[in-house]
C-alpha cells in the first residue's frame, strides 16, 4: 500500500529523533508555545482602555498536569493535618474565645473575596490576548475555586469541631444588619470585578493580592498561632501557596501595558483609586481584627502594615516600577495615618453597634489597654477613657439597659456612613485620615469621610449607589431589624452578636435590646 | 536574631511608641522607597525545613550573605537583597527522593519580587523580568 507524504515525513523524522520517553513538565510548557495560538484579534467581552501586548509570558511555565498534582498534594496535607492530628487534639476548642470570635469574620470574609475573584480572573482570561498570559489567569480562575472551598471549610471546621458555632456557620445571612459585610463587598467584590478589567485586575491582583494578602492571609497566621488557632495557619499558608502566581499575573498585567500609551494616561490614577479602594477597608478592619480580636499580641499592627505594605509592597513592587512611570500613591500619606489610627476608630464604633454584627466582640482589658498606650502614645486619653465609662455603666451586662451606640447620641457624636467605601466614621472622634464632606445629588445627601474616595464619587456616582443602614431602617426599631434579618441564634431570641466573650456572663436576647427603644434615623437628614 | 538590615526587626521595626511614630509619619517617608530586595514566605513542611536548614543556611550560605530566615510560626519568613535561588535538583539530592520544581511551588506560600521557573530552578529577583529582562523559556 503507498503511504502519504505525511506519513513518510513522520517516519523519516522518528528514524532520525528517536520518541522521547520522558519529558519534562517544562519541556511540555515550550511545546505547547509552539501552537502559537493567535489571540491577537481577540474580541473580549470585557473591554479595557488599555492594549494588552500579545507577547505577555507567565512566570511559572504552568502545565495542567503539573498544576493538578501540586494542588492535589496541597489538599491532601491540609486535609490530613485537619481531620487527623487537629482533631484529635481538640485543636477547635483551643483557640482563644476572642480570636474564634476574629475567624467569623476573617474566614467568611475571604471567602467573599475568592469567590468574587473567580469571575474577576474568568474576566481577565477573556480580555487579555497573550497564550502564556490567558494560561496564568485560567489557573488562577482553578485557584480562586479552591480558596473559596477552603474558607467555607475553614467556617465549617470551626462550627462542627469549635466553641460558640453561631457566626461561623451562615454568616451571610445576617450581611444587611451592620455595616462591615457592605464595606467589604466594595473592596472584594465591586473592586475585582465592576469596570475596566485592567483596572480590576490593579484592584484584585497588584494591590489586593501582591499587598494585602500578605497581612491577611501570612501575617494572620502568626496571630492565630499565638491565640491557640492551628487551624488557620494550616489552611491559609496553603491559601498563600497560591497567591504568588496571582501576584505574578498582576505584575505581568503591568508588563502588558507598560508600552501601551494609555498607561502614561491612566496608570498612576487607576493605581491610586485601586490602592485606597482596598486599603481604606483591610487598613482598619484587619488592624481591628488583629489587635482588638485577640488576647496575645503578635506586634502593633501599624509595624505589619509598614513591613508587608509600605516597605516591601510600596518599595519592592511600586518602588521598583518607578522608572516605567509608575509614581508612589498619592493618597499613600493618608493610608499611612489610618494605618495608625483608623483600626482604633473603627473598634469605638463597631462596638457601639456590636448588636448588627454576627460575632462577639470585647473590650480591652487593663492589660490590653496599657499595650494599647505603649504603642500608640495617646490611645488612652482618646479611647481608653471612653472604654472606662462604658464599661462602667455596664455596656457588657444586659440588665444595664445601656448600649455604647446610646452614649453617642447622648454626647451628640454623630455616625455617618462613607458613600464610596461604606466605611462607617465619626468625624468628632476619628484621628485617622476621615474628615465629614456632603454633597447633594439626585435629591439625595452623600457623605464622605477622605478626598479619595469623593474624587471617585464624583467621577462615577452611579457607580456608588449601595444604600447604607441608615437610610435602609430608617423609623425601624432596631430589635425587629436583628429579629427579621436573622441575626440571632437557634433558640430564636439570643443574638448572635454579643458584646462581650465571657462564657459565663449573661447573654443579651431581643427583649433586652427591644427594652432599649433604639430606633435608626439618618444622620444625613439633621446637616 | 540577626543584625542583618533586611532582618525581620530590623531599622524602624526596632523602634517603640514616640520613636517609632517621629519616624513613621516624617516627611521623607510618606513616599515610597524603590527597594532591591526580595521576600520569600515558605510554608513549613518536612521538605520546607531541609531546604531553609541544609542548603539556605547551609550549602549556600555564602551565596548571598544578605539572606535572612526568620522563624514565624507556621513559616519560614527570607529576605535578601539581589535575589534568591533555589536548584530543586540540589534538593533531590539532599531530600533522598523525587522532586522537581513543581514540588518546591507546594509550599512557597508568598513571594514579593518578580518571581519564576527555569527548568529545575525557582528565582525571586528584583530585577523586572518582562521589561528589564526577557523571560526565558527551557532551550532545547
């Protein structure tokens, strides 16, 4: 029978390059480049004012039989370490009260952020047009899937194996109540994945992974590790074994536009608004966690924020671009002060309204409160005085009829809600960057606490139309409120949030807050 | 704890209270520093500890004696300037088994540089591959 010339060509080749029988994974990743897929003419769904180059590479030479072996090993440890050895140890209940209370938060948090991040890189995939560069967001697309798993079995863990379920298991459904579910779905949601995809991958990969990710998902091990939690640190430094591509495909994002006109245009103000989006939220809400969410102290968390965000991120990432055009943040002296102040801001007013939240939370003790002086001189005389009045009118005692939201009314310390960021502040008490500035539009009053997040507003304020908890319970009384957005437990009438983590102290029910008569009002509606 | 100035309590870190804070708000640093050093985070494991122990302080010690390993709990925290390079060949050998690059990525848990793979090395550098450098892919 006559053979084809193809067949004789594939012949002849084999006689003189015997088939290979091993290859290497990276030896498979340059074969692969040979395809040279043309993505050059890509119509992505999801445009960008930016021109990707088609030539962007990913820093790894990831395979897809490479990728499933390493993540699959990486499961099997975490898995093993948590349903043998943590088990067996009770490691659950070895965690100190108060940093279990700072896992409801954290792990159902970061679980928003994952599965946001999903659609983000699915995003990024469609809109870049580079092979190598589609290859890193697609495995990152894998990885969010992962992550997300890992922090619903991180709440799940803790609610089956742990103390005090209640806030661990189905958070979300209390996210209308308080303020701190809306603020974060602006920097994990909104931020990765609304506009611009390169912006969104500024928002997602360069500023939130490449930055704050090390504070949140590394630095958060070392806190858990010193309050008793081997449970954290197993499944977050596996969590972080991930983000390293990510950073690197953030980076790499860089790259693709470093030559693109539109960088020189839009770069530096895309980078700021994506690094104040991010940090005006993780700055005072992970410092908060960290420093008032457990009992031994790591280091101040101004000291973790300088370390991973402005010296190794601000000098080793940003610092390092400066000769491609890329300039330090110019909102950076303003994170810098709330990296200081704003986490001890944010705790005077999360304990105020301790009763829309879905965790316990406690007031420093005298321990703490000289920690607190010796690493921020001035702590007490501006907060420690007014933890011990409330503590003295027994703002942890239901029988007291006194919750601290009331001494702001008293003392005429209004509490407004930032329109950008959702971030609530005080502008009597705040000391770090929030200062009150209104603006009326489409017969609504908007308040803003920083010249950031206002600029952003009036750039795009259709963008920020999230109503706030004022303006959605207005004339509620606060009670019923809690009552129909499920924030109590089992029995029906204990509330889930609590305002202290006393196992032995009395918990607060509705009938105690309804016996208060706090009603919502605006703020907005007395300037 | 090392003196090193890329150590984990190194320079501003060492400070306290009002020393710490005159420095932290002057005017000089409300702007960011180009830096030319790298951070490396390693998860602890069984291979983890052999590579920090038996080759980054050991065998290669002298490659790059701006290397720092601090000890954080669950992870090994490195910094250094210039860059840090790790052959899992190498690591083969000392580890008595199988392993290639993909093994050591398991547990590398975060990286601030450019980090990336050749062949059977892994690289975190300050230099800026893609736009000061190409990136290279395995020669035939």
């Amino acid at each position: 029978m006559a053979i084809s010339a193809a067949t004789k060509a594939a012949t002849d080749a084999l006689a003189v390059n015997r088939a290979p029988t091993s290859v290497s994974a990276q030896e498979v990743h340059r074969w692969l480049q040979s395809f040279t897929w043309d993505f050059d003419k890509n119509r992505s769904k999801y445009p960008t004012k930016y021109k990707m180059a088609n030539d962007t590479k990913e820093q790894f030479k990831l395979i897809a039989k490479e990728y499933a072996r390493m993540e699959s090993v990486k499961d099997e440890r975490q898995f093993g370490s948590l349903q043998d050895v943590l088990t067996r140890i009770d490691a659950g209940n070895k965690v100190h009260p108060k940093w279990n209370e700072t896992m409801k938060v954290i792990s159902n948090f970061l679980e928003v952020g994952e599965y946001n991040a999903i659609a983000a890189t699915g995003m990024l995939w469609d809109s870049a047009s580079a092979p190598e560069q589609k290859n890193g967001y697609l495995a990152q697309t894998l990885d969010e899937i992962r992550h997300t798993n890992q922090c619903g079995y991180v709440n799940y863990y803790f609610t089956k194996h742990g103390q005090d379920a209640a806030g661990h298991n189905d958070a979300r459904r209390t996210r209308t109540i308080g303020p701190l579910w809306k603020g974060m779905k602006r920097v994990f949601s909104d931020g990765f994945i609304s506009g611009d995809a390169v912006e969104c991958s500024i928002n997602l990969q360069l500023v939130g992974e490449a930055c704050f990710t090390n504070p949140l998902i590394v630095a958060v091990t070392e806190w858990a590790a010193a309050n008793g939690d081997e449970i954290t640190p197993t499944v977050f430094l596996s969590i972080e074994t991930d983000e390293l591509r990510h950073m690197a495909n953030g980076y790499q994002t860089i790259v693709s536009i470093a030559n693109d006109e539109a960088a020189s245009k839009y770069l530096n103000t895309d980078l700021n608004n994506a690094f104040w989006t991010q940090q005006k939220y993780f700055t005072p809400v992970l410092g908060m966690m960290f420093e008032y969410g457990s009992h031994f102290k790591v280091e101040p968390w101004v000291k973790t924020w300088n370390r991973w965000v402005y010296e190794d991120w601000g000098g080793i990432w940003i610092g390092r671009l400066g000769k491609y055009g890329v300039e330090s943040p110019a909102s950076l002296r303003d994170a810098k002060k709330d990296a200081y102040w704003a986490h001890h801001d944010l705790f005077l007013l999360a304990y105020a309204l301790w009763p829309t939240g879905f965790f316990r939370l406690t007031l420093p003790t005298a321990e703490e409160a000289d920690w607190f002086e010796e690493n921020y001189p001035g702590w007490h005389e501006h907060y420690g005085v007014i933890y011990e009045e409330w503590r003295k009118r027994g703002c942890e005692d239901p029988n007291s009829g006194f919750i601290p939201l009331m001494w702001f009314i008293e003392n005429n310390h209004p509490i407004y809600i930032d329109r950008v960021s959702q971030v609530p502040f005080c502008p009597d008490l705040c000391k770090g960057a929030s200062t009150l500035r209104v603006h009326e539009y489409n017969g609504k009053k908007n308040t803003f606490s920083d010249d950031w997040g206002e600029r952003m507003w009036l750039t795009e304020p259709e963008r920020y139309e999230c109503q706030n908890m004022f303006e959605q319970y207005a004339g509620r009384e606060l009670s019923e409120v809690i009552a129909e957005l499920h924030g109590v437990r089992s029995d029906g009438k204990t509330l889930i949030a609590q305002p202290h983590t006393d196992k032995d102290g009395k918990m607060w029910t509705l009938d105690d807050i309804k016996a208060l008569n706090c009603v919502f009002s605006d703020p907005v509606d007395a300037l | 704890m090392s003196n090193n100035a890329n150590s984990y309590g190194a320079g501003i870190m060492a400070k306290t209270g009002k020393e710490f804070a005159d420095e932290y708000f002057a005017e000089e640093n409300q702007v960011v520093h180009e830096s030319h050093e790298v951070v490396l985070v390693l998860k602890k494991s069984d291979e983890m500890n052999i590579i920090v122990e038996e080759i980054l302080l050991g065998d290669r010690k002298d490659d790059n004696p701006t290397l720092v390993v601090e000890d954080r709990a669950g992870y090994w925290w490195l910094k250094a300037t210039g860059k840090i390079e790790i052959d899992c060949e190498e690591a083969a050998e000392i580890l008595g088994k199988d392993f290639n690059v993909y093994d050591f990525l398991v547990d590398v848990s975060s990286t601030i540089g450019r980090a990336f793979t050749l062949g059977e090395t892994f690289t975190i550098t300050s230099e800026l591959m893609g736009l000061d450098r190409k990136l290279e892919d395995l020669e035939s």
